[in-house]
C-alpha cells in the first residue's frame, strides 16, 4: 500500500488478532461487529504485505474459516473478502501440499449439515487464486455445478447455498480463463469443460423455482444464474475469436472475416447456435414471468448480450427480431407489463423460442396477480389477432402453433402444479374469447386437452386447477366435432366428485352445454336431462348426485360403468358407509375452502 512498517510494528499488528481471539472478544453483544472487524483487519494486513510467522499465518486463516461458518451473512462476505486478500499474499508460496489442503476443505464443507457453511464454502471456492484452482479445477467446476441446482439436493431448502454456489462457480471459470494459456491442450480441455458442464448447469439454475415462506427464494437462483450465464458466454466467445486468430484462415475466405458467425472457424467454435438458442430462450422465459424485478433484469441481460460493444456474441438465432424486440437506443420501463409484453409475445412466432417463453408467458397469463394478468393477456390476444405477424411456418396459423406450443407444456410439465394451473386457466381465458373456437380445425388441440386434462384433474385437490379443467371441458363439450362427446362423458364423472362445490360447478357446465349442444343426448332424454340437472341439489348428499350421475350417464348413452370402477357393488357400498361413518365430509370439504379462497 505503498506505506513501510517498521519490524517491532509488523510484529504489533501481527498479534493483535490472537490477543482478541485470547480475550474472547468474540462473545457478547458486540461480538459480531468484532468478527467483521477482525475479517477487515486481515484484509488489510495482507494488502499491507505485513510479515507474519506461519503460525500467526494459521491462526488467521482458522479465524477467517471459522467466520466463513457463521451464519450472519455479513460476517461471511467479511471473510471471503479477506481470503481474496490474505491466501495470495501469503499461501501462495506454501507449496501445493497447502494448496490442495484448503481446497479439500472447502469442497468438503459444501456436503456439510449446516448451511451456513455450505454458503462460506461455496464464497471462498470462488476467491481462490489460479495457482490454486489450476491444481484440482475439475472436482472443484464439477462439485459446485452439482451444488448450484436443486435437482441434484431435492432435500436441501436453503436457496442461498444455491446462490452463493452459482456466484462462486462463475468467479472460479473467470480466474482459471483469465491467466490459462489459450493455445495449449490443457486450456482446450478446460473450455470444453465450461461449455458442456458449467453452462448446462446454469440452464439447469434457470429452473430453480424453490419456494419456501419467504416466498419465491428461486427467483434468487435464477437471478444469479442470468449474471453468470452472461459472463460464462463472454468466456466463450472470447475464447472463439482468439482461436479465429490462432487457426489459419483459407485466403478466399480471409476477404470476408467480420467478426460474425461466418468469421468462426466452426471446428473450434464453442458458442454454437445451440448453446445461444439455450441462452437467448432460458432468459427471455424469465423476461415474461410475474416478478417485475427478474423481467427488467432478463432484458437487461439479454440486451447487453444483443449489444456488447467490446465482445461480439455470435450465432444467435433470429437475432434481428430480438434488436427490433429489445431496441438498443431506446431506455424502456421493462419492468411495467404493458411495455414488455406486447414484445416479447412476438417470439412466440418463432419455433426456437416459443415453448420456453409460453412456459413463463402461462404463468402471468393464468396469475393471480390482476393487472399483470390483464396486460399479458391482452398482449397474447392481440398477438393473435395482428394480421402484420407473419409466423415461420408456412401454412400453419398462429393459433395452430399455439395450441401445439400449449399442450406441449401440459406435457412437459405434468403433475406440476405451479405451470399446470395456470396453463389450464390460460386456455380457459383463450376459449372464452372464442380463441380455438372461431374456425376448424382445431380437433387436435381438444384431443391433447382431454388426454392432458385426465391425469391432471385425477385427485387434484386444488380448486383452481380443478376450475378450470371443468370450463375447458365444458367448452369442448359444446363444439359439434367428435370430440365433444369424450369430453362430455369425463365432465359428467365429476358430477359425483367428493367435494360439493365441484359437483355444483360441474353441474353448472353439464346444463350449459346441453343448451348449446344438442347431440349429445338423444332429443327424447333431454328435457328429463336437463331437468334431472336443474331440479338436484348437487351440494347435498354424495350418493344422491353419484345416483342421477348414472341417470344422466344411461341417457347419454354411456352406460353406468362409464362413472364407476367395477367390482363388488355390495363390497362397494359398505365401504363407503364405513367412510360416511367415520369422516365428516365437511372436514375434507376444509382442504378445497383453502384453495377456493373462501
């Protein structure tokens, strides 16, 4: 620091963290304030240079390994701040012996019980140096891209050991990349480690939706891994351009070299098409979502992607309606769902980014909050109604391609409720504004609901999902085609549902679509049908409305079976008045009420 110490000063200052630790400074009141106190001073002493004998040297660094533990995030950022000083000032030179030491250590604390010391470890794996890092950089990339997603620890809840992973793994490919030698075999098998490890771990950090009482603590992941995914792509595309350099060049193609995917010698290019189409589509989903603070952040993101004026990021699919979406001149309020919808709807239109951002568009669009539901909504029926959106594929409208981008989200989200849910309730709101309904055509689509809407609505217990599979339902039910009558008879089942405010709404869209659809029950049944409909009280006894289930059934031609498992019909009813008995229904009716809001 440009300061000199005398030898009896160096040696004063050197003793002044054991004497603390030796009066026990750290208990009491006071002793978190000291514990960061204590991190800064070394911090300071090793900018300093301050000579220190190896005890002291140990001493300090067990000091700071123990604040690293501690579960005051403070104190731990102290800490890790101080290793990014004190292990190249001092460890450094204490051979590899040292080196593969503290590494072991903290990749064993990232397995440990206690939280806090998986979020430490996973800090200080980040600030260690390259002489470090260079020695076990494999288990050290491979463990923390093991912890920074959930899928690999379903039973750990802590989001900030996830975070904390996710920083220190970006930090830990931007020290060995910064100082490894480009050219060497060692270097290219660490860029490839980046490429095929590191970014598909972050892409799996893109998904942390964890929830916990504090609310959605993935939105931290996720947050986290949008930075890093960043600079992880800086990593690589300057890596490719310095290997364009590197690689001799064909002379007819030398005349044409600007710095664009054809510059790319694509034997050597590690930012692909493939990885940018990820990249691009992973974070334009968080850009459609329903927390204001990740959307401005995903545009922003995406934005300095799309723009970087010192790095060029090639090989971007569609990279022209993205700079028309996300305007460079133009200082946009990205967080307001009425500027950013009506953009990013417009990547719908193409292949390669509309199932992910429909995954996250369903989520605002079949929400609970109202005025982030009502703007994307109308952004999404606007888009369909916009004659000047032309789509990528030919001959295939935009409501064609939609239906097969939302089924292939109930498909790939089954037995998910948090995407499930609300993709029901997005179609929904789309068939009562006559969406899928003003032409045919659509027979494929009702098809893919029925056979989604199954399994889904089997034992859900969730009023809202259960809702909306009963409209859509009810909706099928009214159209003319043959699948209106498979979509009929599963409706009719839930007409003896357990729950009495299920059997009243099924009841409610059983009488609707007999009015609209008269071919579903032969016309000499139907004035009883909808008799039988109007004139029971479907929120009293269960077994009355199981018994005019089945009248309604033998006259839509079903049969009785359609409704009941076979078996014992004796067998049968003594269970179930062994189950009257012994469970009020009332009780199991307090499950729904928490889901209806009620």
């Amino acid at each position: 620091m440009g300061v000199h110490y005398s030898i009896d000063m160096q040696k004063a200052l050197s003793g002044i963290v054991p004497a603390i630790e030796k009066a026990r400074l750290y208990r009491g009141k006071g002793g978190e304030i000291m514990r960061s106190a204590v991190s800064r001073f070394i911090a300071c002493i090793s900018m300093s240079g301050i000579s220190l004998n190896e005890k002291t040297k140990r001493s300090l660094l067990e000091t700071l390994n123990e604040n690293l533990r501690h579960p005051n995030a403070q104190i731990q950022c102290a800490a890790v701040d101080a290793l990014k000083h004190f292990i190249p000032t001092y460890l450094v030179s204490s051979g590899e012996k040292t080196a593969n030491g503290i590494i072991t250590k903290y990749l064993t604390l990232l397995d440990d019980p206690n939280v806090a010391a998986r979020r430490g470890a996973a800090l200080a794996l980040g600030t260690l140096p390259y002489e470090f890092l260079v020695l076990k950089w494999m288990p050290v990339i491979s463990k923390l891209c093991s912890s920074c997603t959930i899928e690999d620890k379903p039973d750990d809840p802590d989001a900030e050991a996830r975070v904390n992973s996710v920083r220190g793994l970006i930090l830990v490919c931007e020290t060995l990349t910064a100082s490894v030698e480009h050219s060497s075999s060692f270097g290219d098998s660490m860029y490839s480690y980046i490429k095929d490890k590191v970014m598909q771990a972050l892409f799996r950090a893109l998904d942390d939706y964890a929830v916990d009482n504090r609310g959605d603590v993935g939105s931290w992941v996720r947050e986290a891994a949008m930075d890093a995914l960043e600079r992880c792509t800086f990593i690589l595309c300057k890596r490719d351009n310095i290997a364009v350099k590197i690689t001799p060049v064909a002379e007819h193609e030398s005349k044409s070299i600007d710095i664009d995917t054809n510059a790319v010698n694509t034997r050597c290019q590690l930012f692909d098409s493939s990885i940018a189409q990820d990249l691009v589509a992973g974070i334009a989903k968080q850009a459609v979502e329903k927390i204001d603070k990740i959307r401005e952040i995903a545009v922003k993101t995406l934005k300095r992607i799309l723009y970087n004026e010192e790095l060029f990021v090639p090989s971007i699919p569609y990279r022209e309606l993205l700079e028309q979406i996300i305007p460079n001149s133009a200082d946009l309020e990205w967080a307001v769902p009425a500027v950013s919808y009506p953009r990013f709807v417009k990547l719908l239109q193409v292949s390669c980014y509309s199932k992910p951002v429909l995954s996250g568009l369903v989520i605002s669009t079949g929400g609970l909050q109202e005025s982030l539901r009502k703007a994307s909504t109308s952004a999404l029926v606007d888009y369909l109604q916009d004659s000047d959106i032309n789509t990528n594929d030919e001959g295939k409208n935009r409501e064609y391609l939609l239906s097969c981008d939302l089924l292939w989200v109930l498909e790939h989200y089954q037995k998910c409720d948090r995407v499930v849910t609300p993709t029901l309730k997005t179609v929904e709101t789309l068939l009562s504004k006559k969406v899928f309904l003003r032409e045919q055509g659509h027979c494929e689509f009702y098809s893919g609901l029925i056979k989604s809407l199954g399994p889904e609505l089997k034992g859900s217990k969730d009023f809202a999902k259960l809702s909306a599979g009963l409209s859509i339902l009810g909706y099928i039910s009214s159209q003319s085609d043959g699948n209106g009558s498979t979509a009929f008879s599963q409706l009719l089942t839930f007409l003896g549902h357990r729950y009495p405010k299920i059997r009243k709404a099924a009841a409610d869209q059983v009488y609707l679509v007999l009015l609209q659809n008269d071919s579903l029950i032969a016309a000499e049944n139907m004035e009883k049908a909808q008799e039988v409909i109007a004139e029971t009280c479907w929120e009293g006894d269960v077994e009355e409305a199981r018994r005019k289930r089945s009248e309604l059934n033998e006259m839509a031609g079903f049969g009785a079976a359609t409704s009941q498992k076979p078996g014992n019909e004796q067998t049968r009813r003594k269970t179930e008045e062994r189950n009257a008995a012994s469970t009020d229904e009332n009780k199991s009716y307090s499950s729904l009420v928490d889901f209806s809001g009620y």
